[in-house]
C-alpha cells in the first residue's frame, strides 16, 4: 500500500459553492488531489454564515464539504482577478464551476480560449437546468428542482402532503454525478492526451433520481403514486409499528416472505394465493401489512431485529441522526472522526466512505479560514512579494 491517493499529483481548480460542487472537490481532494477552493475576498463561500451551528468561526455546514482544500481569496469580477484565474487554470487538471451558464465565457474562458491554452484541462460545469431547453439560463435549487423533478411528488403519505428529503438529495447526488463524469475524462485523457467539457445539472440528476418509478410509469403509462414508507413493487416493504417504536422490513422476495409467516407463527400466509406470490401481494397491500401490523407490535424493536437477522429477514430500526452516528457500526467503521482544526479547535466530522486497499483516501488539510493560502498559491503561480502586496493593495485579493 502507498501512502498516495488515487489522485495524487492532480491538481483541481473550485469555483463551485454551496453543496453540489463543493462535495464534488472534496471526493476528489479525499482521494488524494490538490484542490484550490477560489473565493470572492471577504465574503467567501455562501455556507460559511450558514449557521449556527458553528465550529469556532466556521459553520458546520462549510466544514462538512470543504476539507482537503486550500482557499485562495480573489476577485474574478476585476480583470486582475481574471489574471490570476488564467495562470491558475493553466496550472491545473480539472476545473469545477456552478456559475450561471456562459459565465466563464464571458470572461474569456470559451472553448476557443481552452483549445489553444490548456486543452489538456477537464472543465466540469454544475448548472441547475443544463446548456440547452428553456430553463437553461436559470439557476437550481435543490429543494425547487425536488418539487420539479416529481421526487416531492412520490415523498410523503399517501394521502399527505408531497414532502421534500430531510438532505439535499438533488445537489448531493449531482455532486456525486460530477465527480463520476470527472473520473470519466481523466481516463479518456489518459488516453488521448487532451481534456474535455463535462456538464451535469440538478434537473437531469433530480429525474434520473426516479429510477424504477420513472421506467413504472413509462411502461404502464400509469402516474406515479405516494406510499408513505411503502414501496410501488414489492410488499411488504415499508416501515412497522413494534411495541416500543417503529421498525423498517424489507422482504425482497417469496422465500423470505414465507420464512416471515412462519416466524410470524401465520406459515398459512405463504399458501394463500393472496399472498404467496409479490405480483398478488403488491395487489393485496392493505390486507397484508394491517396482518403483519398486526403481530409485529407484540414485541419490541430489539427483538424483531434479533429474530429476523437470524433467519434471514433485512430489518432495522429507524435511529435518530444521534444514534445512526454513534452506532457500533459507524464506529467500526470510523464514519466519524474528530480532527483538530488550528482556529476551530476540535472538531467531529464524517469520516470517509471510499475505502481503497492500494491508494487510500484520507484527510490531510481541515477546511480552510477564508484566503488562508492565497500567498502561497500565488507564488506558486509566479506572482512577486511585490505584485501580491499590490493585488492586496487594490483589493483583487
């Protein structure tokens, strides 16, 4: 095993914010890549005052998506600005950015301008609507793009109001989309020597998000319904009442809907033509979860739990955000971990969910204060003493 990422020896340019882009360049930053987070001076990244909570002076929201990353401070709306931006771009591998469409073109950074200074650079582009349709100059929302995607829609009680995910599902999976498109033209750049546009946009991501529920409704043109904690094809599947709290089941198929009756001392339900079947108990949802409701509450949660891992039934019980973090499965796993910030002092985190045996991921830099390193990037980039204190001096930096 090497002590080197996967991605060590990359360098990524962000000029994302909020969530979407910046979970992007920090998978990428956790797999061993240089990430560059650049920010307007002053103001910074809009999640740093998204709080409280807060960590010393840095919001729990910016220190969730923001480690391994240096912060260079500068002013992109000043020529000078876009000076700095050019001999940055130049340096890197890949550039990630959620600016409303045609931003970076404006300022100069066109296909054309690319093509002939850094056409070895993968340019990855994080918009709400994408380049085309006529949404496509408005910016996204992730809780407006789960309302329009029809993920609201299918969320919620059956005869309740259409409910939103308790995360931002939308950004955090077109994060996850961006960093596979990423992945994607590093290896196709391997091979040709050159780089490429990427795009990716909350509305394709919300929709793809639809999975089985779209292909239903495409195949039976039947819309789209609401099940509560229930699923559209597979029964039962959706969360129980036991004596002490509610509890998830997830019968996958007949054999363990059969080795379920008989647990449930009702063996007779796996004979029944209602029921022996998923087809037919899809059909018969309402008789077959009041008749498991049914037994289920005659014993606690821990219970039921420990019965069905043992004959081979999935199960869990529905924890509180505390008890999912502490639990001896997250701590096995290091899911979270404390790390000692120079300013913040002590502070928990997520730990790290890629595990790789050869290049493993790690944690190397805290999340940055505000221009933190743009001294240091700057004079990587050739910049003098002298020019950085005038860039300073004019406010560009």
């Amino acid at each position: 095993m090497t002590a080197e990422g996967a991605l060590t020896g990359l360098r990524v340019i962000d000029l994302s914010r909020v969530l979407a882009g910046p979970l992007c360049t920090q998978t990428l930053g956790d797999l061993g890549a240089e990430v560059i987070k650049v920010e307007r001076p002053g103001e910074g990244d809009d999640t740093r005052n998204w709080g409280p909570p807060y960590a010393g002076p840095l919001s729990a929201y910016f220190i969730g998506v923001n480690r391994n990353k240096r912060s260079l401070a500068v002013d992109l709306s000043r020529p000078e600005g876009r000076a700095v931006l050019d001999r940055l771009i130049r340096s890197g591998d890949v550039l990630v950015d959620n600016f409303r469409q045609g931003t970076l073109a404006r300022w100069g950074f066109d296909d054309a301008w690319f093509d002939a200074n850094a056409p070895a650079v993968i340019r990855c582009s994080i918009t709400g609507y994408g380049s085309t349709g006529p949404k496509s100059e408005m910016p996204g929302y992730d809780f407006i793009l789960q309302a329009e995607t029809g993920l609201m829609a299918i969320t919620g009680e059956q005869d309740g109001t259409p409910m939103k995910l308790g995360v931002a599902i939308v950004d955090l999976c077109t994060g996850m989309q961006a960093t596979i498109a990423i992945l994607a033209a590093l290896e196709a750049r391997r091979r040709s020597g050159r780089g490429q546009r990427c795009e990716v946009n909350l509305h394709d991501t919300g929709l793809h998000l639809l999975a089985n529920v779209a292909s239903n409704h495409l195949v039976s043109g039947d819309e789209a319904a609401r099940y509560g904690n229930g699923h559209p094809n597979i029964v039962p599947y959706r969360t129980y009442e036991a004596s002490d709290g509610d509890l998830a089941l997830a019968v996958g198929n007949d054999r363990q809907f059969a080795v379920l009756a008989d647990e449930l001392g009702h063996p007779e339900w796996a004979e029944d033509p209602r029921f022996a079947t998923n087809p037919e108990r899809v059909r018969n949802r309402d008789i077959v979860d009041e008749m498991v409701e049914m037994v289920m509450v005659t014993r606690s949660r821990a219970e039921w739990v420990e019965t069905f891992d043992r004959i081979g039934v999935p199960s869990g019980p529905i924890n509180r955000v505390s008890e999912a973090l502490s639990s001896p499965q997250a701590l096995a796993r290091e899911m979270v971990m404390s790390t000692e910030h120079r300013v913040a002092g002590m502070v928990s985190t997520l730990g790290l969910p890629i595990e790789m045996s050869e290049t493993p991921s790690s944690v190397r830099l805290e999340p940055p204060m505000l221009g933190a390193d743009t001294d240091a990037v700057l004079g990587e980039l050739g910049y003098s003493v002298d020019e950085i204190d005038g860039l300073r001096a004019a406010r560009v930096v």
